[in-house]
C-alpha cells in the first residue's frame, strides 16, 4: 500500500481519538502516509502513531466538544456552524491535492461532504454506538430529543433551513437531523461489536461492526497498587468538586480504598480530602489501572464501559448525557454493570451481591470484546477501498 495517501479528520476528544489511533498507526506501518487533522492538544498522540499532524484551522476552543454535548440543542448549532467553517476552508486543499480515502469522525459531517464533493471514497469512523431513526425512536434518546426540539423549535427551524440553504448552495446532499452523529461514508466502521449495538438489524451492509481496538492499546503502563474501587467520571463531573466529594461520602466508598481521576481539581481535592485510602489522580493510565481494582464507576462513556468489560470488572454507570444513558442502558440490560441513579441507599454488600450475579454475563461478553479484533477488521475494510482506487495486488491487507 505504500504511495497511497489518506486524509484524516478526527474529532479533537480523548474518547474518539483513543478508539481509532491503533487503526492509523497500522495505516502508517504499511507504508501509507496519513495526514492527520486535529487540534495542538493532541499533537503527541497524533505523531505517536507516524502520521502527518496538522492543525485545524478553527479554535475549537469555541466549540467545547463537553459543553456542547451536554446540550443537544448547543450541540446541533455548535456542529453546524463548525462543519460549514470546515468545510469551506478545506474545500480548496481537497481540491487541489486530493488524497486515495477520506476518512473522518462521525462527528465530521464537514468529511462526508467533502468526500461528496469531490468524488472520493470515503470512511466514517465511528467510537460510539452507531444511531439511525430505529435506535432514535425505540431508546431514551427520543423523548430528550423530542422535548429540547419542542422547547427551541423556532431557532432549530431557523438552524435547519439555514443549513439546506447551505447545501443547496454547495451541491450537496439534504442534511437529515442524524446527520450530526453518524454521517455514514462508503463506509462506515463502528468500534463495537455487534452483540452490544441496539437494533443492530436495523443498519445497511456498509456499516461494519468491527469490535474494539483495546487489544493494541493495552501495554506496559504506570505501576498501581491495588484498589477496591476506581472513580472516573468524565471531566464534566471533574469539575464539579462539590458533587465529587458528596458522592465519595456515601455509604459504598467508606473504608475502600479508591482511586479517583479528578482532572484538574485532583491537587485540591487530594490537599482537602485526601487521607491514606483514598487518592486523587490528574489523570490515569485506565488500561493499567483496571487490572488492579474490583469496582470501577464511570459515567457511561463507551471506551470506559468496553475497557472495564475487557478486563472483567463489574462497572457502575453514572451518565451525565444522554448518549452515556443509553451505553450504561445496555450495560444493565445485557447485565454486566448498573445504571444507578441515587448512590445514597447503595452499599458495598449490595453491589458485591449484583457483582456476582452478573459475573456469567461479564464472562460472556468479555469473551466477545476480546474475540473481535478491531483494528485488524478495520484495517481490512480500509484496504479493500485503496485497491478500488488502483493499488495492483488485489490481494493485499493490512495485518
């Protein structure tokens, strides 16, 4: 595969970038140069992994990606209004340096446009769970929806037509409202396996279920002693410290000894509350950290509910949006973690009880998660779009 080119655009988010760079560091080792777009905080992963950084052109410091998404309606206008910037200011670049594939983040709807412009074949890369109008209407995600259209309709019309007039303009396709989370490419490569997706039935052939890339990224790591219970909550509820600490006094931490991944306020909060069994960290390595405890509580985030399942620990989900409600939804109906709403009546007895009762389900789908190998099947599906772009050995792989 060496001569061939391909351009990514990636959402510039821990999550997303996490699940993905194992697949583009693979790219890379095969000889195909990858350039890369993201943002300055995450140049070092980026050129980690060979491939050619290059920084966006939009301060994405106006478009907080954890704001946003804890507001469907600022993140339908955010994503708009970011994805026409994109769009028009890479137009030219594509234009006159077209590369072999296009791939970008679901997220990116500014890639698929591209790509349609251009005539170019084209890779969604999705970290989350994939959604389409049967996963809409039959999870938690419709009324939520339904109720923040019903209370900004007007500007949401404004928004909608002001966006159709855009691409009217441009020559591209209508937008539809799922539009802003899966902009399905000729491909579209979803990081989950297919046990764990909703209505899985429900999705076109061109949407290929190909497991997770845990397996490439579990590796030596820093050193942990072991703990009972391991807090990482996302950085929305890292930064509300007051929340953090109620949380920690109720009955299910007292005398564990934990680990918390508090973000920035991990200094403070370790000076104010820190004792023997009880630590804070700015940041963890979660790949090390998980094979040493027996409890993790997370907010529901697809790569936090998938690593704590590869490593078989029972998980306590704690969502702060809707698209987290929806994972940790999953996680208690397929039985191999809680979604807990209220923390005060939970004891380390009770979850213990939980804890073994869905010890089979946590086997069963540990055995999925670690069968699938993500970054191979992603790779695969990949490749077979650079043959189609004229690359000689019909039979070649990324392995």
């Amino acid at each position: 595969m060496r001569g061939k080119r391909v351009v990514f655009f990636s959402t510039p988010a821990y999550g997303h970038l996490q699940a993905v760079y194992p697949v583009l560091a693979r790219l890379v080792r095969a000889g195909v140069r990858v350039d890369w777009y993201c943002t300055e905080a995450y140049r070092e992963l980026v050129t980690a992994t060979g491939a050619h950084f290059h920084s966006y052109c939009v301060d994405f410091s106006r478009y907080p990606l954890d704001r946003l998404t804890a507001d469907f309606f600022s993140l339908y206008r955010g994503l708009l209004a970011l994805n026409r910037r994109c769009y028009l200011h890479y137009r030219r670049e594509i234009r006159e340096n077209p590369p072999d594939l296009l791939l970008y983040d679901s997220m990116c709807s500014f890639g698929k446009n591209l790509a349609k412009q251009f005539g170019l074949p084209s890779v969604c890369l999705c970290t989350t769970l994939a959604y389409n109008l049967p996963v809409l209407l039959g999870t938690n995600l419709l009324l939520p929806s339904l109720k923040l259209i019903g209370q900004h309709l007007p500007q949401f019309l404004k928004l909608y037509r002001r966006e159709q007039h855009f691409r009217r303009r441009e020559g591209l396709p209508r937008c539809h409202l799922l539009d802003l989370f899966v902009n399905a490419g000729d491909k579209t490569l979803v990081f989950t396996p297919r046990a764990l997706q909703p209505f899985v039935r429900s999705f076109p052939r061109s949407f290929v279920f190909v497991g997770t890339t845990i397996r490439d990224r579990c590796g030596k790591g820093a050193a942990y002693e072991p703990c009972d219970i391991y807090l990482s909550l996302g950085s929305i509820f890292a930064a509300r410290a007051g929340e953090l600490e109620r949380l920690l006094e109720t009955p299910l931490f007292r005398g564990k000894k934990v680990i918390v991944s508090a973000g920035e306020a991990a200094a403070d909060l370790q000076k104010r509350l820190g004792r023997e069994r009880l630590t804070f960290l700015r940041r963890t390595e979660q790949l090390s950290l998980l094979g040493k405890t027996r409890l993790f509580v997370n907010h529901g985030g697809l790569n936090s509910v998938y690593e704590s399942l590869y490593f078989g620990i029972f998980q306590l989900c704690v969502p702060q949006q809707e698209e987290q409600k929806l994972t940790a939804l999953v996680a208690e109906r397929k039985k191999f973690g809680l979604y807990v709403r209220d923390f005060s009546g939970l004891t380390a007895e009770k979850v213990e009880k939980q804890r073994r009762a869905c010890r089979p389900q946590i086997r069963k789908y540990q055995r999925i998660l670690r069968a699938a190998d993500g970054t191979t099947q992603a790779c695969r599906e990949i490749s077979k779009l650079l043959i189609s772009t004229g690359y000689p050995d019909r039979k070649a792989v990324y392995l």
